[in-house]
C-alpha cells in the first residue's frame, strides 16, 4: 500500500458494519420519516442541547481516520454528563435497548469524553412514539476505559475492511495513470468534450451537452470521469439512463478500456424483479430463503467480490448463489464500494428508491446522464402521485377473501375508499381527511405482525403521501388533478416543476454531465434540467461527413383528424423510400393504432415487401429477437415502430443494419389535462408554454429516431419526415444544422432523391 490514506466515517456507518439484523425484512421510507418526526418531537420539548456535533480524529492500522456524529440530545448541567440517543418505537415496550443503538450512544459519549475531558459519561438510549412521547428509556453509566473499548472495537473492524477496498482503490488509480484513449484518434470534437466533462467534474458544476448520434460521447464523458476518479477528484462515477438498452454503450467502452490496461469494479444495478430468483418478489424472511440470514452471509461476499475482476449482472447473480443472498440487495451494498456504478435514474433522482446510502451524503460523487432529454418526463413522475379509489377497492375485495372483513387494513381501506369517492373535482387543496385515510392505511399495513399484503398499492399510497408532503411544501409546484368514473375517483397529485428538484439533487456532486443528441434548445433545457447561468453548456457539431445523410421533408397532414385521409400518401411515401434502395428501414409512428392503419394498407396493396411490426408488451427476450432481424444478413426489410418506444433510442445498428428512417408527424405529446396544465406552467416560466410541453418533447422523439441512422464515419442513410409542420420555422429551427432538408411535394419524388443519393 501507498500513498496517503484517509477515512472519514459517520458514527453509524462504523456501528452498523458490525451490528446488524441478520435478515432482510421490509422497511419504507414512512419509517424513515416517522423516526425524523419523533427526534425532532422529542428534541422540541426537551431542556437539553440538540444535535451537538462531536468528531474523533487519529491513526488506526496505518489509517488517518475521522469519525463524526452528531448527540441528539445532551445535558452537561449534571455530573456525570448525559448524552440520549433518540429512536422511534411504534408501540410497546422494551426490557433493554437494541445493541446497535446502545453502541451508537456509547461512541458518541466516548467522542465527547475525549473532545472534553470527562471521565464519566451517561449514554442513555431513549424510546419515544412518533409525537416524540417517552416509551422507555436506558440510562448506562460508563468510565472512558469501557467506552474506549467500544469505540476501538467498532473502529478497528471498519478500518480492516477499508484497508482492502483502499488496496483494490489503489490498484485502479495505478492502472488509470497510464490508460489511454479507448480509440486510436478523438472523432472531431471528442477532445473537446472530454475536456469539458474534465473541467465541470474538477470544478463541480453541471455541464450540458448537446452531441449528435455515433459521435462518441460514451466514451468521451466516461474516460475523462475516469481520469478524475485516478487522480482524486471524485471518489465514485455513477452513468445513469432511461432505458436498459442504453447501458451497452457505456459496458462496451468499459470493458474496451479493460482491455487496454484497466483495473476497475463496475456494477450494473437490475431491477429488483428482474434479478429476483423467487418465482414471487416477496423481500420476506418467512417466505425468502435469501432474504433469511442475508446480512450474516453478505460480508463474506463482499470480500469475495473484491477480488473478481468485474461485477456485470451475470458475476453479481453468480456471487448471489455461491453465498445465498438476494441478487438486489447484495447489488446495492456493492454500490457502496463501486468504482462506476450504471444504473436507471431513479437510483439518484427518485425519493422513492434513491440510494440513500450513496447519495444521502454524496461527498465526491459524479453523475453522468445519457439521453438527458428523458429526465424531465421521468422526474416529472418520480415526483407526482396517484390514489385511485378502484384500485383500492380491488385490494380491499381481494384482502377480505384472504384475511377476514374485521382487520384494521379492511377497515382502513374502507375509510380511503369513501374519503376518494367523497373528493371534490374541482378541489384545489388535498382535504386533510383524504391524507389521514390514506396515512391510516399506511399504518395499518405496517403494523408489527401484519401479514405480507401483494401488489401495488403499498406503494402508490408511499407515493401519494410524499407528493402530498411535496405540495404543502411547495403548491406552486403541483396541480391537483381528479377524474372520475362512474362512483370511482382517480386524485392525482401532479408534479409541474422538476427544476427544483434536479437542481437540488445535483446541488452537491463533483460535477454532473447531462448529455443528449436532442438537448435542444440547449439553454432552454439547461434551465428546464435546474441549470444555472455559470453551468455550461457544449453544442458539438456532427463529426460525420454531411454528404452521407440525405433529410427528405415531405408535407402530410399527420394530424389525429386527418389521418385516414391521408394514410395512403403515408403508405405511398414509405414504399417509394424503400423500393429505391431496397434494405434495412425502419418507420416510426405516433401511435400503435396508426402504424396498424398503414401496416394494412402496405400488406394490402404491396404484399411482397418484407415487413416487420413492433409489438405492444415485448419483454426482452422479444426485443433481442426483434432486433436481430436487422444484423443477422443483408435481406431488405421494413420495420415499422412506434416513435419514443424502445427501438427508437437507444439501439445501434451501423453500417448495412440500418440505411434509412421514416418519422411519421412531429411526436406531439396527447393533449389532456395533465399536458395542458404543464403549457400553462412553463407559459408562466419561461414564456414558451406550448414549446416546453409538446414542440421539445416531440421533435426529441423525432430527432432520436432519426438518429439511428448515421452511427459512425462510414454510415451512409436516408431520414424521411412526413409532416407539414417540417416546413414551419418553429419546427424546422429544431433540426441540427447538419440536416440539410430537401423540401418536396410528391411522394414519387421520394424515390427519385433516394436513388440519386445512393448512385
């Protein structure tokens, strides 16, 4: 080992990685807020000093360590001095305290006999309901020998474990001093942005980056993230995406630069239901074999893991059986010691999921967001919540079947039940009997010895009560939706402003790197990401020759009203386009329901061209199979998609795997209640309402299917837009400069241009 080594810790890290619960059992950030209400109750009505910060500071095994915490509550006006360790206790009593909460009082009093200069200290462990309410308490008495003792024990264990991940850290630093550029050359503008991502990591701020499709920026924001976690500047990568398609880029970069020298642990964290053996997700120890004695088995393969060169899906899941420990949970405490974490956004954006063990104290974390023009819609949802009173219904029927019509969750849920029904349409505040229903149902179903309850509803209502809590913080930021059916309501809870929460979530991070090829307007979606004006912005031109993508606009009438009218000039179009050059095509529609108006009109009248149709509810098996098609051989065929699904973003097929798209209309969102309330908000924001809530999203819809046309310097293609509105200014300023449109007015004249381009 060399080179300095330092260790900070917080006093519950230190406690908590030798005391723990052996098994896995549900838990919900309801407790988490429960437990926060009841300190700060407690802490309110009581005498004593709050949140008193203490801090340790020394050498340990070669390791300059420091320990903080902060006292919940302290009384120095007695001898010896009293520290209390505050926690909740939903009911009953105790006969003695919880050991790691009887630790944790113990290293705070050991800390504050140190800073100063006490022999004796009271570390007293203090049980309270959630209005703060003592239940019992466990005052101890201890000389600074006993709790030296307690604190080196804890201390020393830590460090031990830390010293091999120091060792595996030390490894990686050394293999990324000498790691060159994954390529033999920088594509034009690579360099530049590499130095871009470089500067905003080392300096901390955001960056914005609009890159078009194929020109590198997997590589080109990963290497330079990479060279600042060798040198020190950050401590952990996270690559976040909106799909699971999109991680192939980001793996295939990293495991090119493995092949060039690098040392380094790179985890993909899988959906809890995708990686899940059980036949049911069911995080139960009474159900879950894995789930019982998980934590007593995981330390082993921790240790395990950090000899294994890489941690993809297959090596966590292959850990996960030799040690018999559930894949996700193993996966996030691996979170914790990864060098580059790839994952989904609601791993860092979500207050649902989010890694709070990563991102609650976020130290020198970077995130780099793929697809940025995604996060908006996702966010958007992470943020908002819904009740809908037949859903619970549906619970409440099947519950009763199983449990009996006389349990408090049957009753509580009758409660929600009639408090729904009862909600006014037209109400512009959330009735405190609707969130005293739904916080009754919450308890219920969390009540010690209640049994496991199936399905969703657990967490639409976790959802719905932290967007309540959200708009009585923030009204202006939400609007209050009801729709009903019959005697059923639906209360949705909807997020307008996302702005304040991407800005406050990457607030504290060494540097975040949100990139796209349809961030545009680029310092329109800047603001709209919680950008500010000393965050950057990159606008990299295409480095791909502009001879070798042919636009075609042709002006349709794509509207939802005009679409039977003209689905032939549709179907003519898209004939013409692949009859000229027959080979790989792809058509995105704005609909299922009109890629099948056009799919019969092809198979009808043109029944030898080779057509392939998306399906609704592919799983992955079926998307691999689907996309096959197009790089298993050179035979011409015609896909036809739908525009912002999963083949319109995110896949590459270069070369022969794809010659030419065809975007049907402009992507406009539907119009309903909750798209017309956003044009109203950013009409007030940004005086550009229906911009931000149809035009943007549409034409980044467009533009990403466009995209999978030119994927390298050697790719040539067609892109085809059906639409009049191409022909408009507000629409034809959002194609890339590199889009030269060729305006015409036929469909045959579609093939003329497509055969005089590839001759």
């Amino acid at each position: 080992m060399t080179g300095e080594r330092n260790l900070v810790i917080s006093v519950r890290t230190m406690v908590e990685f030798s005391i723990f619960g052996p098994d896995i059992v549900p838990s919900s950030r309801v407790d988490m807020d429960a437990g926060s209400r009841a300190h700060r109750a407690r802490q309110r009505e009581s005498q004593m000093r709050g949140e008193v910060s203490v801090a340790w500071q020394g050498e340990r095994q070669g390791v300059s360590v420091k320990v903080t915490g902060r006292i919940d509550l302290l009384d120095e006006t007695i001898q010896p001095p009293r520290i209390e360790e505050i926690k909740l206790l939903r009911s009953g009593v105790l006969v003695e305290p919880y050991v790691a909460h009887r630790a944790q009082a113990m290293c705070y009093a050991y800390m504050l006999g140190v800073r100063d200069g006490y022999t004796d200290l009271i570390a007293s462990v203090v049980y309270v309901d959630e209005l703060g309410r003592e239940r019992c308490a466990f005052p101890e008495p201890h000389d600074m020998a006993a709790l030296e003792a307690r604190f080196f024990d804890l201390l020393d264990a830590y460090v031990s474990w830390q010293m091999l991940i120091m060792d595996s850290k030390a490894m990686r630093d050394q293999s990324l001093q000498s790691l060159p550029f994954p390529y033999a050359e920088y594509r034009p503008g690579q360099r530049e942005l590499a130095m871009q991502v470089y500067t905003a990591i080392q300096r901390g701020k955001r960056l914005y980056v609009s890159v078009p499709t194929g020109a590198g920026k997997s590589a080109a924001v990963l290497y330079p993230s990479l060279k600042a976690l060798g040198a020190g500047i950050n401590r952990q990568v996270f690559y976040l995406t909106a799909r699971t398609t999109a991680r192939r880029a980001a793996l295939s970069e990293l495991e090119r630069m493995r092949a060039q020298g690098l040392c380094l642990h790179a985890l993909t964290i899988n959906a809890r239901d995708k990686v899940c053996p059980q036949d049911q997700v069911r995080c139960d120890p009474a159900y879950c074999p894995r789930a019982k004695g998980h934590y007593d088995r995981q330390g082993a393969a921790l240790r395990e893991a950090l000899t294994w060169p890489s941690w993809d899906t297959e090596d966590v899941l292959a850990l996960s059986d030799r040690h018999m420990l559930c894949p996700f949970e193993f996966s996030l405490a691996l979170c914790e010691i990864a060098d580059v974490v790839i994952c989904d956004y609601n791993y860092a954006f979500d207050p649902m999921v989010f890694l709070r063990r990563v991102f609650q104290s976020p130290g020198r974390v970077t995130l780099l967001m793929d697809e940025a023009h995604n996060l908006p819609h996702r966010v958007r949802d992470m943020l908002s919540g819904s009740l809908d009173s037949a859903a619970v219904t549906a619970f409440r029927r099947e519950d009763g079947k199983r449990h009996g019509r006389k349990t408090q969750v049957y009753r509580a849920a009758t409660q929600l039940i009639k408090t729904l029904r009862a909600m006014d349409p037209d109400a512009l505040e959330l009735p405190d009997a609707l969130l005293a229903a739904a916080n009754d149902l919450v308890d219920a179903l969390t009540e010690p010895g209640t049994p496991f309850r199936e399905g969703t509803l657990f967490s639409d209502l976790l959802g719905f009560l932290m967007a309540a809590r959200r708009v009585q913080e923030a009204p202006e930021d939400y609007r209050i939706l009801t729709s009903q059916s019959a005697k059923d309501r639906v209360v949705r809870l909807f997020c307008l402003n996302v702005t304040r929460h991407l800005q406050e979530s990457t607030r504290r991070m060494q540097g975040s790197v949100f990139f796209s090829a349809t961030l545009s307007p680029l310092t329109s979606m800047r603001d709209l990401l919680g950008g500010q004006e000393d965050d950057a912005c990159f606008d990299l031109p295409s480095p791909f020759p502009p001879e070798h993508l042919l636009v075609l606009g042709l002006p349709v009438n794509t509207r939802y009203v005009a679409r039977d009218d003209t689905a032939q000039q549709v179907a003519e179009a898209i004939r013409a386009l692949f009859l000229a050059h027959p080979g790989k095509y792809i058509v995105y529609f704005p609909s299922y329901a009109y890629l099948q108006l056009v799919l019969a009109l092809l198979s009808e009248q043109w029944p030898e061209l080779q057509l392939l149709p998306q399906t609704g509810g592919m799983g992955d098996t079926q998307r691999e199979a689907y996309l096959a098609h197009f790089t298993r051989d050179d035979a011409p065929l015609l896909g036809l998609c739908v525009l912002g699904g999963v083949f319109s973003e995110g896949i590459d097929l270069p070369g022969h795997a794809l010659i030419g798209v065809c975007v049907v209309g402009v992507g406009l969102p539907q119009v309903n209640r909750e798209q017309e309330a956003l044009a109203e908000h950013f009409d007030a924001m940004f005086a550009d309402g229906f911009g931000y809530a149809y035009r943007y999203p549409g034409m980044h819809k467009v533009l990403q299917a466009a995209g999978r046309v030119i994927r390298s310097e050697t790719d040539r293609g067609v892109v085809l837009l059906l639409d009049d509105r191409y022909f408009q200014g507000a629409y034809a300023r959002l194609l890339p400069p590199h889009y030269q449109m060729k305006m015409l007015n036929h469909p045959a004249m579609v093939g003329e241009e497509v055969r005089a381009f590839w001759a």
